[in-house]
C-alpha cells in the first residue's frame, strides 16, 4: 500500500507501474534528484497534484496485481 509520507523512489521500487501514474499525474521528471528522498506528498504538492486522488490511483495497482 502506498502512502503520502513514502519515498518516491521507494514507490517505483514498490510497483512496476507506479511510474505510468506519476506520470499520468505530471509527475515524469521522476529520474530528478527529489525523487529519491522526496516524499509522495512533497512531490505532489510541488506539481500542484492533489494528493488524494494520486494515492488512489496508486493504490489501485496493488489492487489490480
């Protein structure tokens, strides 16, 4: 399960399609310095990305796998 305080880089580490939703969401520079000690959040946040709907949508990997 992804949440808001976990890594970036520990979320593509997590699923191997969690890199299609960050950049469904405009998150694509995602081979950039923050993504790996920036948090989900922050990175939202930074793009404009409301948080919820980003986590919803990453969590529903977990449920499709």
């Amino acid at each position: 399960m992804f949440s808001k305080e976990m890594s970036i880089l520990e979320a593509l580490q997590a699923h191997p399609k969690a890199k299609e939703v960050f950049k469904l969401h405009g998150m694509a520079c995602l081979s950039c310095m923050g993504a790996v000690k920036e948090s989900i959040e922050a990175g939202a946040d930074m793009h404009g990305i409301d948080i919820n709907i980003l986590l919803k949508d990453l969590n529903s990997l977990a449920d499709n796998s």
